[in-house]
C-alpha cells in the first residue's frame, strides 16, 4: 500500500507537476486567515489567494474561486460570469473534494480536478501568496503564472 502524501507534499509534487518552481514556506503561527498569512509573509491582504471550493448549483460540479484575500465573493456577479449559481459546501466536502481542511487549501494538489476562476485583482500583484496545503504553510507566485497552471479563466469576482 503506497503512504498517503502530506497536503505539503502533494503541492510540492503538483507545483513540479505544472512547471511552478515554487518553495513552500512552513511559518511559525497560522496562515488560517487572509490576515494572518498577509501578517505572516509581510504582504498586502490584497495578494493573499484565498483557494474557495463552492459548488454549481446546477452541474453539481465542485468550483474552485482563486480569490484576492482582500475581497469578498459577491455571488450575483460571480453567476453572471460563470453561468451558473453558487453553493457553499460544508468542511467535510471541501476536504473530501481537494484533501486539504479549510485554512490549508491550495490552489494546486486536489483530489478532485476542478474548473478554476482567478479573481482579476490579483494580477495588479508581481507577487501572490498561497496556502500549500496546511494552514502553516503557503508559498508565492506570479499571479499569471498561477492561472496559467491551474487554466483558472480569470473574473472580477466583486460587484
């Protein structure tokens, strides 16, 4: 039986995977929060990437919204842009969904392949940070090289 990788591991693998040369950087307090990892990794909020799971409310298909930590998802406007409306799953979906628990989501790594939006307000950064699967650990990329990787369409993702 082959040993499970850790959420750190699998982003590692997957970021090699995607041709991102990225270092993942395990910090000594939580990155749980936009706050936090901003705090953490000395940075804006604005160039946190908040990786949020939802669900199609039609497709049932699980979404991926690559967000600015500094925004807030406005829903209507979000629908408008994908076609369809969207549901919050609970913990043990987005777990189950991408292997990682909420705080520690990556943009990269999940269980589940999953249609992935870029919020179009993390471009105005040269530099992003995002969770890597523990909510220790997170590490920075271009932001056009993130949607590149993922094939994230990019969308304003606020009104």
């Amino acid at each position: 039986m082959a040993e499970k990788l850790s959420g750190i591991d699998r982003v590692r693998l997957a970021a090699t995977d995607l041709g991102l040369a990225v270092e993942i950087v395990e910090m000594p307090g939580s990155t749980r929060t936009a706050e936090d990892a901003a705090a953490a990794c000395g940075c804006a909020v604005g160039q946190i990437v908040k990786s949020l799971v939802f669900v199609g409310a039609e497709t049932r298909r699980p979404l991926l919204l690559l967000v600015s930590g500094a925004n807030r998802v406005d829903e209507t406007g979000v629908r408008a842009a994908i076609g369809e409306a969207l549901e919050r799953p609970d913990a043990t979906y987005v777990r189950t969904t991408t292997g990682f628990a909420i705080g520690g989501v990556a943009p990269i790594g999940h269980e589940t392949p999953m249609v992935t939006y870029l919020d179009r307000d993390l471009l105005a950064f040269e530099t992003v940070w995002a969770a890597a699967g523990s909510p220790k650990a997170v590490f920075a990329v271009a932001p056009a090289q993130l949607a590149a990787a993922t094939g994230a369409t990019v969308i304003a993702v606020t009104g």
